[in-house]
C-alpha cells in the first residue's frame, strides 16, 4: 500500500467501504469491517484488537496465498507444446487430383508447421530443465526450471464444455442448468477460503458469453458460468480495462446494504465470544486487516492511489504494455455478430494482476487472450497442402504466454511479501497454466471413402475440405509458484497412439504401457488404479497447492494430484 499524495483516492470519510453481500452469509470481509468502522467507529477495546490480531496471527501467520489462472481460451498444439511428438510431416505433399489413394493413406499422415522438424526454429521435441517439450514452448524455457508438467491430460472437445469444466471441475452437470448454492469455480472456492483478507478477492478477465455459443436467451441470470456463488467476497469481478477497474475501486462505498448492517451490529454485540469461536476465524481475519487498513486511512488518508494505479509508465514499459494494448477487441465467430470478453491484451492483464497482488486487493485472479478464439487455429487439409504453412501458434504462445508470463513470475519472485521478509510473493502464488482442449495434426477419412455412392472428385473435395487442425482431447497443463515441484513431468502422449499414456497414483506412467508408442504392452491389461488427468484433478491441484484442502470445495469429484507439490 503506498501513501497518496493527491486525490483521487480511496478514502473512509468520503466514500463507504461494503461489499455487495448477501445478509445470510456467515464471514465478514475487508470491505464491511471497514464500511463499519467508518459508520460506528471499531468496536470494542484495544484488548479486543490485539485479541483479533493474536488470532489472525495464530490461524494465517504471515500467510497470504494467491492463485492465477493463466489461461489460454481458443484450444492450443499441445502436440507441439507440453504433450509433445515426433511425427513424419506431410504437409507439403503433391498428390495428383481426384486421388483418393496416395502413399502414404490420407489417414496415416500427419500435418506441422512447414520446416517442422528441418528448421532450426522448429526442432523436434527436446528436453530442457527435466521437462521434454515442443517448439511452441521454447520460448519459455526460462520458466521450464520452475514448472510442472503433466503431458498426458485430457481436454474437452466443446470451448463452452471445456471452459466450464476448468472454471469448476467434473462432476455431473447441465451448463444451462441453474447453478446451486453448492457449487463453486476454483477461484470462489479459492477465494472462500483465502480472500477474507482482500478488497476484492476475486478478479477475472473474461466473459462467459463470449466463447461465441452460449446467449443470453440460452444462458439467463444464474446458468452457465455463474459469478455469485459463495460469500459475497468470493463472487467474481470481472476486471475488465484499467479505467473500468479504478472506476469500480472508487464506487465501492454505492454497494452498501442495511441488511447486511444489521448483521454487522449483531456480530459485534458479543465480540469476545465471536473472535475465540473456529467458526469465526475468516471474520476475526477481516477484522485485522480492516483494523490495520483503518489506521492507515486515518493517518496517512489512503489505501492506495487511483491516480497512478495501473498507470505507472516504468511498469507498463517493464510488461512490455503497447499502445491499444489498454483496449477491448470484437470477434465474429460462426458468422455470429461479433464478440468481445470486455478485456486488455493480456499484456496489461498481468501487470494489473500483479499490482493488484502487492497492494493486497486480489488474491485469485484469472487471465485469458483478449481474442475470441485466439489460440482456436482450425485449418482444413487444402490449406495445409497447399498454403505455405500449417497452423502455426508460434506467434501467439510467444505473445499471449511466454513474454508476459516470463515478466510476471521475475516481479513476484523480485517482490517480498509485506511482514514476510525473506519471502517473496512467488513463493505464496499458485500459477495454472491450461487451455480447455489440443488440437489435432491429422483427420480418418475412411467414412468419407467408404462412401461409394459419390463420385470420386466430390469425395476427394470433402478430403481436402477436412479440418486437419480440429479441437482434440490430447492436451497438457502446467502448474508453477512456491509449493510446485520444479522441473518434473507426468505422463506422455505414445509416438504411434497419439494418445494420452495413464499415470499411476505417484506420478509413475502405468507400466502396462509401452512408455514410447503408447500401445498396450501384450498380455497387459490398464491397471485399475491408472487415470489420465482431467481439468477437475487440476481444480483440486490448484487450491491444495495454495493451501486449501479441496476437500468440500463445489462439487468437484477429482482428488489433487500430489505429485505436483514440492
């Protein structure tokens, strides 16, 4: 928190701090601690304080988390990035017209980047840091050192299904269907437990209607991607542009309710019993926080300053921020009128994030591209045979992941957290790195051929017309920040199956199978404890890397993966 030296900024004399907050729920935020103590003062003793104080430090000490959703929306090549293969490439073949029946079977070939393999900007698989990897992730293997892999997890085929299933794990579910006071995406889950402690715990940059499916007659209030499910201080915020963000931080006091006031004056009518009682703790936390936060209002007048907040120009150059980075973009996607997630470049969304994190206003963020479907690279065989290259995500991954990312984890690992000296903020973050599916490299043609009743040059039009580059289940996810294990990997893709090699419950690949092709060894059966990763393992992962037992967290049903963890 940094003192203002002039307005506009946050102040509890001019504007009232409450969150927008359902009266039923149990735990007090920052936010109404504060709006409190600016209508009735604090409440209490100064033995009162230091017994909130002493139990904040008994049940957290020191020991503010955060989580980050880096978040890649569209479907990468996992093939080429974190799930990698060494494949002939056949993207420059010259087949004859009308020929159904090349060498080798339109089946059987596989499609990458021109130069694939032959170029050295394009190798094959290497590995660097303990972690083998494709040349989409080249670029970042600066971070490999510091990263978990799983290679072998499994996507979604369906953007709004594989959206879904990341934000709130497996379990049986209608995307349309109301969502029940149960259920949770990971970062309310997250922020429940953990964002007592912060202004606005919960901050996102996304919009669910702008995958390009789902509309508001389809998807009313409550269904889909719902953002107030929780305490009141877990519901999500979508932080949108900067201008929009400080607006919100400077309007907080409009949210006030008197329902939730009366709850306040409740709470505080026997405060001794309420601060020694368990099921008070997060209240007792807020209570702390929002106390040393008053003082500061008092003596200094500020929290933090809306003038220069996100408008730093040394950090904005630091993050490699560009002009018309600050603005929203519009897509047309399936000739549907054209969609915008209400976001910046991602650029500006991590050093927002970021300075969200250090001024202690969020503590569970989600980034994603500003595109629709920026990463969603479909290409049908005629373009792939004929075009100078295959889909290609090099630019992209190099844009929208490794640049900004790099940036991001070098100023937490740069920054100390406040009271923690000799800790540094990457050592209390969790960083998820997914996107909802991979992408495929080839497509089966044996229905387009067994089809007889066409004639040969309408069915050789359909073959070349075939999406080579289609959504696949095939994909990887990566995990970096304070508690992950380094420079490890789980799982593989097999090099003949193309398909994801089971892990055992230690990390270990399931021995039934060849660890190379993938193939079923002979005489070998799945061991029935072996599982392919899947986003709800990740949902589980995440918070028990930030230390909250996933256990009762929403309905996820997958158990965490402990191999991650350092």
């Amino acid at each position: 928190m940094t003192r203002a030296s002039h307005p506009p900024v946050v102040r509890s004399g001019r504007r009232r701090f409450l969150a927008d907050a359902a009266a039923a729920s149990a735990s007090l935020s920052v936010l109404e601690w504060l709006g409190f103590f600016r209508d009735h003062g604090v409440p209490g003793t100064a033995k009162d304080w230091g017994l909130a104080s002493a139990r904040a430090a008994e049940e957290t000490p020191a020991d503010d988390r955060f989580l980050v959703y880096w978040f890649a929306e569209g479907g990468w090549d996992s093939y080429s990035l974190f799930s990698p293969v060494h494949t002939p490439n056949h993207s420059a073949l010259s087949i004859p017209a009308n020929t159904l029946y090349p060498s080798p079977p339109w089946s059987q070939q596989f499609y990458r980047a021109q130069g694939y393999g032959v170029s050295p900007s394009l190798p094959p698989p290497s590995t660097v840091s303990g972690i083998e990897h494709g040349y989409l992730a080249a670029p970042g293997r600066s971070l490999l050192a510091d990263m978990a892999v799983v290679s072998s997890h499994r996507g979604n085929l369906f953007h709004s299904g594989g959206r879904f299933d990341c934000h709130y794990g497996m379990y049986t579910r209608s995307l349309n269907a109301q969502r029940q006071p149960d259920e949770r995406t990971v970062l309310q889950a997250f922020c429940e437990a953990k964002g007592a402690n912060f202004l606005l715990p919960h901050v996102s940059w996304h919009r669910w209607l702008a995958d390009g499916e789902l509309d508001l007659g389809q998807y009313p209030e409550g269904t889909g991607y719902y953002e107030k499910l929780g305490p009141a201080y877990a519901h999500t915020i979508y932080g949108r542009t900067p201008r929009d963000l400080k607006a919100r931080l400077g309007s907080l006091g409009d949210l006030a309710t008197q329902s939730r006031r009366r709850l306040l004056r409740s709470y505080t009518d026997d405060l001794h019993a309420r601060f020694l009682a368990d099921r008070d703790g997060p209240s007792v936390r807020a209570f702390s926080s929002a106390l040393s936060i008053h003082r500061q209002l008092a003596d200094r007048g500020a929290v933090f300053n809306l003038n220069t907040l996100f408008d730093d120009p040394d950090l904005r150059a630091e993050f490699g921020v560009r002009d018309g980075d600050d603005q929203t973009t519009a897509t047309v996607v399936n000739g549907m009128p054209a969609r915008s997630k209400d976001t910046p470049h991602i650029r500006v969304q991590t050093m927002m994030a970021y300075e969200l994190m250090r001024a202690k206003i969020s503590c569970g963020l989600w980034l994603e591209n500003r595109e629709v479907r920026g990463f969603d690279s479909h290409r049908g065989r005629r373009d792939v045979l004929d075009a100078d290259s295959n889909s290609d995500q090099r630019t992209v991954i190099a844009d929208e992941i490794w640049n900004p990312l790099s940036r991001f984890v070098a100023r937490l690992k740069s920054t100390e957290m406040p009271g923690a000296p000799g800790v540094s903020m990457y050592d209390r973050t969790t960083i998820v790195l997914c996107s909802e599916m991979g992408r495929a490299i080839s497509g089966n043609v044996d229905a387009i051929l067994a089809n007889t009743a066409l004639p040969d040059d309408v069915r050789y039009a359909q073959i070349l017309d075939q999406d080579v580059c289609q959504h696949w289940h095939v994909n990887g996810v990566a995990f970096l920040g304070g508690n992950v294990r380094g420079g490890t990997q789980f799982g593989r893709v097999g090099s003949e199956t193309l398909e994801s090699i089971p892990t055992m419950p230690d990390g270990t690949l399931d021995p039934a199978f060849d660890p190379g092709t993938g193939q079923l060894r002979p005489g070998q059966q799945k061991s029935a404890a072996s599982f392919v990763s899947d986003p709800g393992h990740v949902y589980a992962t995440a918070l028990a890397l930030s230390g909250v037992s996933p256990a009762g967290r929403g309905r996820n049903t997958r158990p965490a993966l402990p191999f991650v963890q350092r």
